[in-house]
C-alpha cells in the first residue's frame, strides 16, 4: 500500500469517528423521542377491571398490555381473546407499527447510517414475533421427551406401529404419541413443564408440545391434572367436545361414551363449548350434552303362502299391545304420604298407580279391541259362550267400582310380625313369626262404604257360581268395614276407613298399628335406610316401585339349622349374602319404557356380584358401525384374576393316566386366559340371513403371547383329531387386514352319519388392532370393523345410541345391551323367498306398525362398589319379547325352505 492510498483512508477513519454522537447527544435524542411516543400515545389507560365486556374494552388495554402493566389476571383474559379475536390481533398489530415508526424515524433523526442493519433486524424480529402471536397454537417442531413416566400401579402402554408397547417409570414419552392404560391401572405423567396428569384405568390420552403451552387430548377414560404456573401460555385439555384452558390450577377431564365432563378442584379454568366459553370455580363441574336425530326405518318384506294368518294375527296383537301401553300410561307420583305409614318392620314394598281401576281399563280395552277385530272375535264368542265369561265381567265390574272411590296410589307392605320371618301367614312353618301383607289408599269413604256392600255380595255369588262353596255351606266372602282397629279380628280381612284413608289386613295387632300410625302421621318405618332409598325414588318421580330387605329373608335361611353347608357356601360364592337392598322402578310414558333396578351391598360386592368391574370406556363399541342391530359389552375384572381366586384345577389325580396331559391343557388355558382383559364386546353389525354378520372384541395386551397361545392350541387339536383318527383339523392363516397382523382360523371336518354336511366346515378372522381381538365372520367385515375404529365414526356416535344413554351423572357402564332387534325382524322377512299376492302387498303396511313397537333401547348395568344399577331405557318391548316374536317368525323362515324342497322332490 502507497503513502497517498494510506492518507486516503486515514481521513475516512477521521471522518466516520467525527460523525459519531457524543454520549449526550445519544441521551439527549432518547429524552427527545420517549417524549415523541408518550405524546402520540397519549395519557394511559388505568386498567381497574378484570372483566372486560365488549372488543372495545380489550383494544383499549393494548397500551397496558405492550407495557407489561396488566395483571396476571387480565393478562389471561386479553390471550384468550386475541386467539380468536381478528379485530383485537389487527388493533394490536397496528399499536405495535407506531412503534416500529417512532424508532425508525429516531433512526433517520440521528442519522446513524453504519447501523443501518439493525433497522433489518428489527424488521425481521418483528415478522417472526408477529408469527408467533398470531399462530401461538401451532406444535413445537420438536416433540421429543416431552414427558416421563413418573408411576405406574398397573400397566400402561404407549401404541406403536398398531401394538402396545408398555411403559415404565423413567419413560419417556415423545409428543403426538397416544398412551393407554390398562383396567385396573393408573399411571402418573410429568410433562417438560413441570405439570402432571394422573391417568385413570382404561384411558387413551396424547400430548402435544406447543409454543404457547403443552396440549392434552383426551380420546377416552379421566386423567386428573395439576397443572403447573404457566406464565403468559396456557395449559389445554381437549376431547371431543369442548376445550379447557388452565394457566395452574387442579382440575379432571372425563371423555366417555355419554359425552365430557371437566370438574375443577382448584383454582379456575375456562371451558370452550360450541362456541361459548365458561369460566369454573372449585366445586364446579360441566358437561357436554350431544345433538340427536330420529331414526329412518326401511322395511320390505316377501311372505310364504301361510303367512297372511298370522300377519293378520300379528297386527291385532301389536295395536292391542299398544292400547294397553296407553291404558297403562300413569302420570308421575312424588308423594311419600303413604310410605311414611307402612309399619317399622316392613321388609317389602310395592306401590302402584290405583290397582282395581288400572285392571278394569286394561281389560275394557281388551274387550273393545277384540269386539272390533275380525281375527279375534271367534276366540272371543268362543269364550263368551262360557259361564266364566260372564263371572269375570262382574268381577270387572266390581273392581272398577272400587277402583274409582280410590286415590292415585294403591301400596301393598309386607311386615314381619314378632321376629325373623319363617313364613307367611297360616303357613305350617309358625303361628307368631310370619309376614303380614297390609293394603293401603288414600279412599272417598263416603263412595267407597256406598257401593261395598252391593259389589261383595255379587262378587261372593260369581265366585259361588264358579264352585267356590266352601264344603256346600253358604258362600261369603269374610271382609269387613272397621272404623276402629280394635274390632278386627285374626285371619279376617278387615278394611280400616280413617278420614280419607284404607288399610286393609288380615291380622288384628298389624291393623292396630297402622291406626296409631296414622293418628301420628308417621310411623318408626320413616328414618330407616330402607326409607330413605325410597324416599330417594319418590323425589325423582315414579309410576311403579318396589323394594325388598333382602337381609330379612336370607338371614333366617343361612342360619338356620336345616340349610346344609354346602348351600351356605352357595350362598357365600354368589354373593347375594351381602345384599341388603332391592330398589325397582317402572315408567312407561308414550310407548317409551324406562325400567331401573338397584342392588344395594352391605360393603363392598363379593362373589359373582363381582365379576363385573367398575364403570369405565369401552374402547371396544367403536368398532361396530352406527346400524349396528345389536350389540353388547361389559367390563369385567381381568380374567386371570377371576381363574386364580377360583383356585388350582385340576383334573384327576396327579398319578392318574393323561395326568401330565391334562395339566398341559389346564397351562394352556391359563396363557390365553392370561392374554386377554377384562373388556369384551359382541353384536350383529348388517344382516342377519344368510350368514349372520357379527362382530366380537375382546382386550388383548399382549398380542404376541396370546396369539403364540391360539397357536399353539390349534396345533393341539390337530394333534389329538391326528392321534385318534378324526378326521378333523384347524389351519391359521395369517394375514394383512388394513395394515394391521390378522389371521383366518378355518375348521374343517368330514361329513359322516354324526356330523351333517351343513356343519362341516366352519372359519372366521382377526386381527390385533392396538390392544384389542377383533374377529368377525369374514374379513371384510374385520376391515369395516377397523374402518370405523380409526374414522372414530363407531356405534357411540350414534344420536339414537346417545339419546337412550341414562341421565345418571356416569359418564360410562360397567356393562351395556343395545338392540334394534325390531329391524332385524323385518330383515329376516325381507330376505324370504316368496312372491307377494295382493292381500300380501296390502299386508306391507302392518310391518310398519310392527318395528314402530320395537324401537332401539338400551339395557345398561353400572357395578359401583357396594351398588348394582341396571337400566332399561327405550322400546317397551324387552328383549325377551322380541326373542319371542322372532321364535314366532320361525314358520315363516321354514316354511319357503320346506317348499323348496318339495319342489326338488317332486323333480
């Protein structure tokens, strides 16, 4: 380098230096600027509120909220709405612009031009700051470790590649992957921010790690969160339906088949649901609630040539059936007047609407629908024609008389008299320990005195006429009006009338009693535990209730001398030796029947009544499709838990021949029991005819072990058919079902003189699908199976499905039965092979009315500790009632079989 290029650049290096500000020219233009900022922003907004109520109020904390100044509180709120609030993210992008613009224009003031770069930065700073306010939700782009396994009781499994790998404490967990727990089993998670969730038995959660803050999403079961301090972000838990935000406070989320539920135990959260948010304090809870629709029915059906009698027969049957429901329809009764008179040792109670008046309409309606009805009538004027005809219209006569000077309830009590019971009254068992049934109603006196002694005298000569004549004596019926106990007598049945009300019974101290009752308006019976459950009832409306003391009646049988111990032990294994209490209720409102029943326990459930595990998620049911005809499922205690409290088995002695042999199945039978768990599902999903489309699933949590059990089962069987020369034999096939392991298990026998060719050979396939056995008749129907598991559109999406749910406060069942039998029904006459005559074709209609009557319903069964509820919820027609109408269909199925075969006879 010359002098002259050396001097050049020695003045640059002056002249830059000369250009720099001194340290108080710098101080002086930052006064002059904070000056400039204040001025254009004006004076500041004193934020006193942590309430704000319009978009207006937010936009004018933005100057607060750029400094920092708002409270922790407030800071909360102005997040949340700035996440779904496009105004506010614009009013905010502009108030922080004026800033941008106040520096730059200090940057052209102070004219630094060496540092021009840092206006670039700024700019690139704030694009990437901008991005982060305005998508705060989006996952973090690293996902690993993002929490550990911090307790196990049980086991819990993270799912991988469609199988379950279990987890230990110390595991790590990486973001987006789905954890399960186990029946039985409950887990502790600790995520990178310090907060922990405490997972329920049976629950299928993930998390996700987010700028903003971690995410939780539920699929299924309760977790338990204590969420740590989460700074300016917050905590969110979602399910399905709503969305709970959290900056630190405890709190559970439940997602289960009837829907979400969030509980707060501390601090607060905010819920979002359908659109409106809703903050909770401790003690608060809130649930979802699920839209529903009506369903659409298809119904065409063929018939065999001797189908028109019995449709005929069928239509009549089914209108009668449905004007008895209307005749039985009772409005709701929540008075506890005449409860709170029964006698203190009541050991049964039945209340029902007024008896003698309901029986009398059910039978004018009968009559009615008979007279009308061309199929009918010749049974009727058959019967008529008899003198017993004629006898029960009098007898109906009678009791609809009566039944008219009576109130709205009629309760029948049965108290045990001088102890323990050991028998109804006049039975041989005893004289003084007996139960004693008393009658009460509230009663028009007047009325009912007026026409007393006209009906029993004519009931007394129908009854005479029907050979009752006590020996050839003159007949009477022994039933007397009483206006004081004192002058009933034993073994006579006496009729109390006080004010407006009747006890009837047939044993004088008992009648006593009901006096001095009600001369005090409550009797002892009113306190006692049984009361109170009653009592419960009555509070929630009923239409027919009973009760039974369980404990009354057994205990005198299991300690009586007579009863051998090898019924007592019967009596222990059962479980029913802890039974207390039997609660049942029936409403039938509008076709629409709801039937609930409680087993109440003294502690907690033992025995068979154990079998049955506490309400959870039932992963299972979503595999079965939204038209699913029916389908059951029920959790039950993990299957080898059951085995092993039922001991060792054995078969023989141990030096017995085949010993070892036996033992070696009895191995084998404990591996597969071993692989499975306690959650099973089975259920019809598409036609019934020609080959039954059902479904079964059954938990697995260790498909490798159980499936290396199945096999080595089949290769069993194969080897003793081999090695006693049967010819018969299993083969496993594997396959791929929609990514996922499967096999088609075929059994094939040959036909012989014991075995017909129909039963020859019969086959199935499975497949491993994260955690659970699925098998079906074919594999397509394994494929739909998964289809509607991963879609997550399964039968609990169903609205018929949910609207049947119980409103109970569970989210979940222990186990449940859902049935659209009635369409089975008319599927099973659709696929008849039959040509249709013009009287059939007008027939078409009555299978209409006929699925109308056998609509959806859903029998469910909750196992709490020391209480057993089941309910029924939906068409009037119980399943027992449809089994019969489809044992009813069964000359219709047989009959175009038998004519086919006469045709080929006849070839």
């Amino acid at each position: 380098m010359n002098d002259k290029t050396h001097d050049k650049l020695s003045e640059a290096v002056d002249a830059i230096k000369a250009d720099i500000p001194t340290d108080a020219e710098i101080s002086g233009a930052a006064e002059r600027v904070k000056a400039a900022i204040e001025n254009k922003r004006g004076p500041q907004t004193v934020i006193s509120s942590d309430s704000w109520d319009s978009i207006e109020d937010y936009i004018s904390a933005i100057p607060a909220y750029l400094d920092k100044t708002l409270t922790e509180q407030q800071t909360l709120l102005f997040d949340e709405e700035l996440r779904s609030s496009l105004p506010l993210r614009r009013a905010l992008n502009e108030a922080r612009g004026h800033h941008s613009k106040s520096a730059d224009s200090f940057k052209q003031k102070s004219r630094f031009k060496t540092m021009r770069w840092l206006a670039s930065a700024a700019t690139i700073a704030a694009l990437a700051f901008l991005f982060i306010a305005v998508s705060p939700d989006l996952p973090s782009f690293n996902q690993t470790r993002l929490a550990q396994v911090s307790a196990v009781d049980g086991e819990i499994y993270q799912i991988v590649d469609g199988g379950l790998q279990e987890l230990t404490p110390g595991s790590w967990i990486d973001g987006r992957q789905r954890i399960r727990s186990a029946a039985g089993s409950s887990a502790i998670i600790t995520l990178d921010d310090g907060s922990e969730i405490e997972v329920d038995e049976r629950s299928e959660l993930s998390m996700t790690r987010r700028g903003s803050g971690n995410r939780i999403d539920v699929s299924r079961g309760r977790i338990l969160v204590v969420a740590s301090p989460q700074g300016s972000g917050t905590l969110d838990v979602f399910t399905d339906e709503f969305m709970v935000s959290v900056t630190g406070t405890i709190f559970e989320v439940a997602h289960g088949a009837k829907g979400s539920r969030v509980a707060v135990i501390e601090g607060s959260v905010n819920v979002s649901l359908e659109g409106n948010v809703s903050s909770l304090v401790p003690g608060e809870a809130l649930g979802s609630r699920s839209e529903f629709k009506s369903l659409n029915l298809e119904n065409e059906i063929t018939w065999s040539q001797d189908a028109d009698e019995y449709i005929a027969m069928l239509k009549e049957v089914s209108a009668l059936q449905k004007d008895i429901q209307a005749a039985m329809d009772s409005p709701e009764r929540f008075s506890t007047r005449l409860l709170n008179l029964v006698p203190e040792n009541t050991a049964a109670y039945i209340a029902v609407p007024n008896a003698p008046e309901k029986i009398a309409e059910v039978y004018e309606v009968i009559h009615k629908r008979v007279q009308s009805s061309t199929v009918l009538t010749n049974s009727w004027t058959e019967f008529e024609s008899t003198e017993e005809s004629e006898h029960l219209e009098t007898i109906m006569a009678w009791m609809q008389e009566i039944g008219d000077t009576l109130g709205d309830e009629t309760v029948l009590a049965l108290a045990i008299k001088d102890g323990e019971f050991t028998g109804v009254r006049g039975d041989t068992q005893g004289e003084n320990d007996h139960l004693t049934p008393v009658v009460l109603s509230e009663v028009d006196a007047d009325a009912f005195r007026a026409s007393f002694g006209k009906q029993v005298a004519q009931l007394a000569e129908s009854l005479k006429a029907e050979g009752f004549d006590d020996e050839g004596n003159e007949f009477e019926i022994d039933i007397v009006i009483v206006d004081d106990a004192s002058d009933a007598v034993d073994d006579q049945l006496s009729v109390l009338l006080i004010d407006d009300l009747l006890v009837a019974s047939a044993d004088a101290e008992t009648l006593q009693t009901m006096q001095a009752n009600i001369a005090s308006g409550s009797s002892s019976f009113v306190g006692s535990e049984l009361h109170q459950l009653l009592e419960s009832s009555y509070s929630q409306g009923t239409e027919i209730l009973g009760a039974i003391n369980v404990v009354e009646f057994v205990s005198p049988f299991a300690h009586s001398s007579k009863t051998s111990e090898q019924a007592r032990q019967a009596l222990e294994e059962s479980g029913i030796s802890t039974l207390k209490y039997i609660i049942a209720q029936y409403e039938q409102q509008d076709g629409a029947t709801t039937i609930a029943a409680d087993m109440h326990f003294a502690g907690e459930r033992s025995g068979i009544m154990s079998l049955l595990a506490s309400p959870g998620s039932m992963g299972s049911l979503e595999f079965f499709s939204t038209e699913t005809t029916f389908a059951t499922a029920l959790l039950a205690r993990e299957p080898i838990a059951i085995v092993e409290e039922l001991g060792d088995i054995r078969i023989g002695s141990d030096d017995s021949p085949g010993a070892n042999d036996a033992q070696a199945e009895i191995q084998l039978f404990y591996d597969i029991v071993s692989g499975v768990g306690g959650e099973m599902a089975f259920g019809l999903d598409g036609p019934a005819l020609p080959t039954p489309a059902w479904k079964a699933v059954i938990e697995s949590y260790d498909q490798v072990e159980l499936q290396a059990s199945i096999a080595a089962a089949v290769q069993r069987f194969n080897d003793k058919a081999a090695l006693k020369d049967v010819n018969a034999s299993i083969t496993l096939t594997p396959s791929n079902v929609d990514g996922y392991t499967g096999y088609r298990l075929d059994l094939s026998i040959d036909a012989s003189e014991d075995v017909p060719a129909m039963l020859t050979s019969a086959s199935f396939n499975y497949a491993y699908v994260e955690g659970y056995l699925v098998a079906a008749a074919n594999e397509a129907l394994v494929d739909r199976a998964i289809g509607f598991y991963t879609s997550g559109s399964g039968l609990p999406t169903d609205s018929e499905f949910q609207d049947l749910m119980t409103r109970d406060g569970y989210l979940d069942y222990s186990a449940l039965f859902f049935s659209r039998l009635g369409e089975m029904i008319g599927g099973i006459m659709s696929s008849l092979p039959a040509v249709l005559s013009e009287e059939q074709q007008q027939a078409l209609s009555l299978i209409d009315e006929l699925d109308a009557e056998m609509g959806p319903s859903l029998t469910s069964v909750l196992a709490l500790p020391d209480k057993i509820h089941v309910a029924h919820n939906g068409s009037s027609q119980l399943p027992t009632q449809v089994v019969s109408q489809l044992a009813a269909l069964l000359p219709l199925i047989e009959s175009p079989r038998l004519e086919d075969e006469d045709k080929k006879a006849e070839q």
